[in-house]
C-alpha cells in the first residue's frame, strides 16, 4: 500500500468518525428536545386547570383533590404488580440462566418473550373476561376471613372488578419485561466468579447468591424500574379490568382509579376546561415516570463498581 493511497484510507476513516459521530449527537439531542417539547406541551396546556377556582374542577375541590385519589390508584397498582411479578420473574430469569437444560431454557426463553409481544387489550379482554370472574369467589373468602385487615375489608366486589385484580394483570404484563433483561443480564456473570465460588465448595444456590446475584442486583433493579413504568403508563387493560370508583383501601371492592385509564377513558368526551384537567393528570404521571427513573439511575451508580450495569 502506498503512501497516497494509506493517507486517503486514514482520510475517509476520520470522515466516517465525524459522520457517525455527528448522527449519534444529534439522535441525543433529538431526545432532549422531543423530552422538553413533551414536557413543555404538557406544562402549557395545564395551566388553566392548575389555576382554575376550585369549583370549576371535577369534584369542586380543586385539582389536587381531584387527583390525589387517582395517583395512589396508580401506585397501588404498579405496587400490586411488582409484587407479584418480581420474584417470579427473578425465579424464571435464574432458572433459564443457571438451572434449565439448554434446549429447554433456549424454548422457555422464546415463550417469555412472546408474551411481551401480546397487546395490552388481550390482556385487558382476558383480565375482565376470565381473570375477574374467576376469582371473585377468592375475593369473598378474603373479606370473610381475613376482612379484618383494611386492605381485604369487604363487601367483595361480586364482578371482581378490582384494583388486585388489575394488579394481577399488570403483573402477567411486566413478567416478560423482567424476565428477560434480569436474563441477560444473569448470563453476564463472568464465569471465573461462579467457578471461583464453586470451587470454594458451594452449592448451586450458594454459588448465585454470593456470585451472581451481587453482579446483577443493579440490573434487576433496572428491569424492576422498565416494568414499573410499563405499570404506571398502562391504559387499556386497566380500563378493562377495573370497575372505577371512589378512593378506598381495600383491594378487593369495587373502586380506585389509575391516571392512565383516566384519562383514556375520558378524552374522548372532554371539552374546554376539562380537557385541560386531563393533560394536567398526564403531566402528574409524567413526573412520577421521569422521578422513577431518576431515582433507578441514582440505584444504578452506586452499585456501577460490581454489577453488570458497566
């Protein structure tokens, strides 16, 4: 290779490198901008209903009454969801990785990820169609047995229609979403620590908790963060499944509300004010995601040293 024909190579090397380097900064920018544009809609618009006299507002108490109902809705929701579907999504992620034979964890591991190809209304028409009417006989056990309890007070919701069972199908809805990436991220354990602790003498199990799980905890961390924003964003299986109603803590009567389902449920028919009041609940659920995920990336630096988050 000649001089000339190695200096023009080195040429539309540096080229390529500012191109490319040029395209990734504008897509971050882009970002940004889409996020500030979003934010800045979404600020613009509910000004009148943040600012509108109290009686004009849904409830004739102001907006803040009218939406704190609604965020702890939203929260008991995303709560009941992450509940359930963490440590079975964890048990299934460690499976696959570490336990499963490899044909078996190869076919498992396409299963979990079809079933977060399934639309949100599937899950919603199974959820109100199946789900709550078989188990509100389960929701009368509850309030006679355990009523004692405020989160089980009766009188059970006879239709099943509630905030538990809405919970139940957004845990089926953020499975796959955990599964997977807590996965991958298992299977990035670097293979001297687990041969190092196996050697040492331990078992299996001992082996994913001294070796594994400390590697991947600001991983699980991340994927448990992506299925609470699933969680707290979903619109149509919730409006499905849960029967709305007045603020109430327990989980399995008629009642509750999310943010999301909300506003789907009510922009269609809004005018005037009331569309403004909408968009000012969707600017709630925006802090609550963008305040979510801040606090996940704080988790996620402390741990960068020993994790599989770097």
């Amino acid at each position: 290779m000649t001089a000339t024909t190695l200096t023009s190579t080195q040429g539309a090397g540096r080229a390529g490198d500012k191109v490319f380097s040029g395209a990734a900064l504008a897509a971050g920018c882009l970002i940004l901008a889409v996020l500030f544009g979003v934010a800045l809609f979404l600020v613009v618009q509910a000004v009148p209903a943040l600012t509108a006299p109290a009686d004009k507002i849904q409830g004739g108490q102001g907006f803040f009454a009218y939406i704190w109902p609604i965020v702890i809705g939203t929260l008991f929701a995303a709560v009941i969801a992450l509940v359930i579907a963490t440590p079975i999504a964890i048990g299934v992620a460690l499976f696959i990785s570490h336990f499963a034979p490899r044909g078996l964890a190869s076919g498992l591991g396409y299963v979990v990820d079809l079933l977060a190809a399934i639309p949100s209304v599937v899950y919603g028409a199974w959820g109100a169609a199946f789900l709550a009417k078989e188990i509100s006989p389960a929701y009368g056990w509850l309030a006679a047995n355990m009523g004692w309890l405020p989160i089980f007070e009766g009188p059970a919701s006879t239709t099943g229609k509630t905030i538990l069972t809405a919970g139940i199908v957004l845990a089926v809805m953020v499975l796959p979403i955990i599964t997977s990436l807590s996965r991958e991220i298992f299977l990035q354990t670097p293979k001297l620590h687990e041969e190092a602790a196996l050697a040492l003498g331990a078992t299996r199990w001992e082996m994913i908790k001294m070796a594994v799980l400390p590697f991947a905890r600001p991983g699980i961390i991340s994927a448990i963060m992506l299925g609470l924003g699933r969680a707290l964003g979903e619109t149509m299986a919730v409006a499905l499944v849960l029967s709305s109603g007045a603020l109430t803590a327990s989980l399995i009567q008629s009642g509750n509300q999310t943010i999301a389902a909300e506003i789907a449920l009510n922009f269609p028919e809004a005018s005037g004010l009331k569309v403004s009041t909408l968009i000012a609940a969707g600017l709630v659920l925006f802090v609550i995601t963008l305040a979510v995920n801040m606090i996940a990336r704080w988790v996620i630096t402390r741990h960068k040293d020993f994790s599989g988050a770097n």
